[in-house]
C-alpha cells in the first residue's frame, strides 16, 4: 500500500512539474510524426512545400515525400539544443545550422509559414534561463515514473568508482611515492577540479595552498595517470601566473620537481630502467618544430652515449612560446626553465578557442557548398581543421614518447587547463593504455579527464543557463572524438567501440537528453543534484549494446599506438560533418539500467523498444537500397582490407 502511494506521488510530481501539452495542428488532418519520448510532448505539426514539419519540447522533425530525395522518404529529427542558428533564405527556404556542421533546409509555401516557423524555433532553441527548462529533467522524471526503476539511467559502478579503481589499476605505490589529499573536499580549494587528488607523498596540504595561489584558477599539478610498466607519470595544471612582473613560487616549484622524483621513488618504477635506456632532450623553451617532432620519434638507440641521463620532467606547454608570453600581460606566462632544474619546457603551438572556432565554421561552410571535385581538397586545406587535429595528435604522440619510451613524467597545461589539456592528456591515455579503448574504459576516461576536471560543456557548447557569448563556444570535445575517430580507421582493430558510438557522442554531448554533459564542472553538477535528476548517457552507450560493438576489435592488439599524425593520413569524418553520410546508428536513444553486480551484462533488458530515430541515423536511410533498419559498415572503405593483414599478421 505504502509503495502503491510512493508510485501515485511520483507519477503526480512528473505530471504537474513537467506536465504534457496537446499540439497545435495547423491541419485538422495531421498527426504527431513519430512515437514521443517519454517526457516529450509535440508543440506543434504543419506541412511545408513538400514536407510534414514539427516541433516538440525536445526535437524538430522534418518527414519530406518521396519525390524530394531519391524517390524515397527521408526523415530529419534534429535535438533542439543542436541547433545552433536559425534564418530564412530567400523569403521561402528556413535554413537551420547545427552545432555539429550539419545543415538542414525546408522550403515553405508562403512567406508567413516561413516566417512562423521561424519564430517558433527561435524561441525554442535559444540557451536556457534555468537548467530545469532543458529536456533531461522531464525525460528522467518520466522514465522513472514509466520504468518504476530506481537505478535508471544511472551510470556503472565502474564509473561511480572510478577514482580509486583506477590508482588501484595503475599500480600507484600510495605508501612511500604518492597520496591521496582531500584538499579539495567540498571544492574548497579549486571549483572546477576533483574532490580528491593524487600528489606526491611528502607535499602537504599547506604547500598545496600556496600553488594554488599561484597556478590560474587555482588549478594545481595532480597527476592522472602512471604507466604501468616505466612507472613514469602524467600530470595536468593551469598555467602558472607569472605576470610581467616575474613572479615565482618556491612551492610550486618544488612540486613540479617533486613528481618526478615520485616516480624514481616509485616501488615499481626502477623495473622500467635499464641500461641503454635514454630520455630524448627537445628544444628547452622553443616551439616544437616538424623537424624536432619527426627525430623524437625515431629510436632512441641513434644516441651515441650509453650513459643513462638523469629523467627531466618534461613541462608540455599546448600553446605558442608566443602566446605564452602574451600571457603575462593578463597575469599568466609559463615556467621559467632556471627555476625549474632538471625540466624541459617544450611549445606546441596549438590554437586558442576562436581560432579552433573559426576553423569549425570554415569547416561547416565548406560542407554545405556543392561539391567541386577539382576544388575540394584545396577548400578542405584552407579551412585548417585537419592541420589542427594532426597538431593535437602530435602533442600527444609526443607525451606518449616521453612515458612509454623515455620514462619521463610529464607536466601538461595550456592556459586555463580545461580545454587543449584534457584534449592531449585524454588522447595520450588512449594511445598508452588499452583498457581506455574499451567502452568501459572510455567512459572513465570522458568522466575523469574532462567532467572532473572542469571542461566548461555549458559555454563550450551553448546549452548553460543564459550561454548566450558566442565567443565562449567552441567545438573542443568534438575536436577531440574526432581524434578518436582518426585512431579508429588506423587501428581498426584496437577499439571496443565502433564509429556509431562516436557519432552518438557527438549528438548527445549537445542534445541535452541526457544529464551527463550540463554545467561547467562536477561542483555545479552535484550542487544541481544533476546526477539524481537526469539520465547518463552511459546507460545509451553502455558496453552490452551490441550495436556499438566493434566486431574486428581484439584484446590482443597493439598495446601502444603510433599513429601516422601528418595531414596527408587523415580524412574528414563524414559521418558527422557531411549530410546523409552518417551510418546507421541504434534508433533507440531510450536508457536501460546497467546490470547488477554478478549479472550477465550480455542480458538484454526486458521490454524495451525503440521509441524514436535519431538524427545521425534517419539521412542514411535517404541512400537508395537502405533501410533504416539496416546496419552499415564502418565508412572506411579500406576496413576490410586492413583487417585481412591484421589476420595475416596474426
């Protein structure tokens, strides 16, 4: 009787917080387009030129007739948070741009329908006042109410865990070389990083406080990750607030040299060590040229010395020398290499935010133009978006060097550290580590090294309450998935997870379904209670979905990747930048509870059905010969031939 009460409140909650509107048909004789979400409501259904068009308090679906494209019926349904601008061409055609470069128009009879329309997706996508008015909080609240599940939607208990499992996985020696402080408990000392925070044994917590006035936003050097085999260390920080004056902090810098006597104190680094092992030396305090980066990639056996040299920590700067310095005009700078004995400080020269930007919109540009074969790798050169990946795969490549082959800690940071950092640490735990290519170890990797540490998802992508600077946005996520993509078509046998789990990815860090990517940091996420009220996106893209399984992937592949980064080996990701390319996606975006513990996680939960196609998935079944249900290779038309020679290796 009491739970019967406990269901009838909950069911009385979602209906009077989040309660269901009927639309507004402008034909008598129309209907809702396609089965709603739960939580989901249609505002409004109208007809277009040639069209059936409608809009609901999460999506905007296009159905066009047969006759538009391919003599086959193509449907578009587009999260209204992807949306990022809207405008009417040529008085008729509305011409929406989404926040992943795709592009959708629908030509309108009348100008008035036109103008409309306009106005009611204007209205509809602009970034919230509240959080509240974002479509995961209703889609939860009925889930919960629909399912009568208490742990929907949640993420696994590998996730929940993860900060202890992984220092326990990587081996950290916790009793003479590091430890855990609690120095940011309740984010007293720093907003936007992780309660707790791994450092070297002997820094106390005084010290801690002291650096932390001296690194921007507070943003201390915490170590993130060890190598299992060299012992040798990854650590991340904001830049250190130097200014024109020349400020310096002895704390500071006995922190940064502190992690790398870590990791010599380190009880299994020493295994690691032997002799005719040598640490590749770059430039001290110069940008990293090609050349430097094409010798530190060859073998280390071309030194002629075989005296072991002492292991500098090796201080990867993500910026320009330049923009570095520029810096200290607004109180930042960089390390200076005379108060920082036995550490290199090396430039990459990567761009800031609105650079990466204005590549993007070329990008986007670029993709809706009709296509010139003469022009198009010209034009695709211009824009600059593959030579920034190949830079960003570089740097990590670089880090990857340093820890696998030298033995050498590294230090990373950009200017504020949320943004180019987590993009080359991330990237370089792909590359070392196998377990963060498997779709558990991904999403640890996406928690810890861009929720955790303050990756600003609210202004980056648009979605935070009053977001509305543009010149906050930027693509820095997709960027980064991009980079994953590249790994994926030169490993294809490295990954767990397929290309449509990355083109999910891509939608949902936008889409604003699920809870996962809202607010700038984990603080504000517990302090909105974001967790208890939404969904994660880990109950989509969870390791018992099949449909995103890489069927060549094997356990036994290459333990470190070296990926070729020069821009003549990369290819634009078509799935997600060009239309009607995307491959075929699973339809159903509904969530499912992970598995209890001791469970088969192969077990399909009972009950579920697809509820509704996506975005990714519905302008691939538009190609002539395929229908929306089937399953689509991987876009690389080479896949088939590398895993042949993988077999033949093997």
């Amino acid at each position: 009787m009491e739970e019967e009460g406990q269901q009838s409140l909950e069911c009385i909650q979602a209906n009077q917080i989040f309660p269901r509107k009927p639309p507004v048909l402008d034909d008598e004789d129309l209907q809702v387009p396609y089965p709603e979400l739960h939580g989901e409501y249609t505002k409004y259904v109208g007809r277009a030129e040639d069209a059936i068009i409608a809009m609901s308090s999460y999506r905007l679906h296009i159905k066009f007739k047969e006759s538009v494209v391919n003599n086959c019926s193509c449907e578009v349904s587009v999260p209204l948070q992807l949306i990022e601008s809207v405008e009417c061409r040529d008085m008729f055609q509305m011409h929406i741009t989404c926040k992943d470069c795709k592009v959708i128009r629908c030509q309108f009879s009348t100008f008035e329908q036109c103008q409309e329309w306009l106005k009611r997706l204007s209205a509809a996508f602009r970034p919230p006042s509240q959080i509240e008015e974002l479509f995961s909080f209703p889609f939860h609240a009925w889930c919960v109410e629909k399912e009568q599940h208490g742990d929907l939607c949640r993420p696994g208990d590998h996730v929940m865990s993860r900060f202890h499992n992984e220092v326990e996985r990587m081996g950290f020696d916790t009793l003479n070389a590091w430890r855990v402080s609690e120095i940011n408990n309740k984010y007293k000392l720093c907003s936007s990083y992780p309660q707790l925070l791994l450092v070297p044994a002997w820094i106390t917590d005084k010290e801690l406080e002291n650096v932390a006035a001296f690194r921007s936003w507070k943003r201390i050097p915490a170590v993130v990750y060890r190598h299992q085999s060299t012992g040798a260390v990854i650590a991340r920080c904001g830049q250190p607030e130097v200014s024109w004056w020349g400020w310096r902090n002895a704390d500071d810098e006995h922190l940064v040299q502190s992690i790398a006597r870590a990791c010599a104190v380190d009880s299994s680094s020493c295994k690691g060590v032997s002799n005719g092992s040598f640490s590749h030396e770059y430039t001290n305090g110069a940008d990293l040229s090609d050349v430097d980066f094409d010798s530190s990639m060859t073998n280390s056996s071309e030194v002629e010395t075989l005296a072991i040299q002492p292991r500098k920590l090796l201080i990867l700067d993500a910026r320009s020398y330049a923009a570095a310095v520029a810096n200290r005009a607004k109180g930042g700078g960089c390390e200076c290499p005379e108060y920082y004995p036995n550490c290199e400080v090396v430039f990459m020269g990567m761009a800031n935010i609105h650079s990466i930007r204005k590549s993007f919109q070329s990008l986007r540009f670029l993709c809706t133009q009709m296509p010139d074969p003469a022009n198009w790798l010209s034009a695709l050169e211009s824009t600059k978006w593959l030579q920034h990946l190949s830079l960003l795969l570089k740097a990590s490549l670089l880090v990857v060097n340093a820890v696998n082959r030298d033995h050498r800690p590294v230090l990373v940071h950009c200017s504020d550290g949320w943004d180019r950092t987590p993009q080359i640490v991330a990237l370089a735990k792909v590359l070392l580590d196998p377990y963060y290519r498997t779709i558990e170890g991904f999403q640890v990797l996406v928690e810890t090294e861009w929720l955790d540490f303050g990756h600003k998802f609210a202004d980056r992508c648009g979605h935070g309450e009053n977001a509305e600077d543009l010149n906050e946005r930027c693509p820095v996520f997709l960027q980064w998935l991009d980079c994953v993509h590249q790994l994926q078509r030169q490993f294809p046998c490295s990954f767990e997870f397929n290309e449509a789990f990355l083109v999910k990815l891509v939608q949902h860090t936008y889409s604003c379904l699920f809870g996962t990517f809202l607010c700038n940091s984990r603080k504000e996420r517990e302090d909105r209670h974001i967790q208890e009220r939404t969904c994660s996106v880990w109950s989509l893209l969870r390791a018992a979905n099949r449909s995103f399984k890489n069927m060549l992937y094997s356990s036994h592949s290459e333990t470190v990747l070296h990926p070729v980064c020069h821009v003549r080996n990369l290819l634009l990701w078509t799935a997600v930048y060009l239309p009607s390319s995307s491959p075929t996606t699973p339809s159903d975006d509904s969530c499912a509870p992970y598995p209890a513990p001791g469970a088969n996680p192969e077990d399909q939960p009972l009950g579920r059905r697809p509820k509704t196609r996506s975005f990714d998935n519905l302008p691939s079944a538009c190609e002539v010969g395929n229908p929306l249900t089937s399953n689509r290779r991987s876009s690389d038309p080479s896949l088939n031939e590398k895993w042949q020679d993988h077999r033949r290796f093997l």
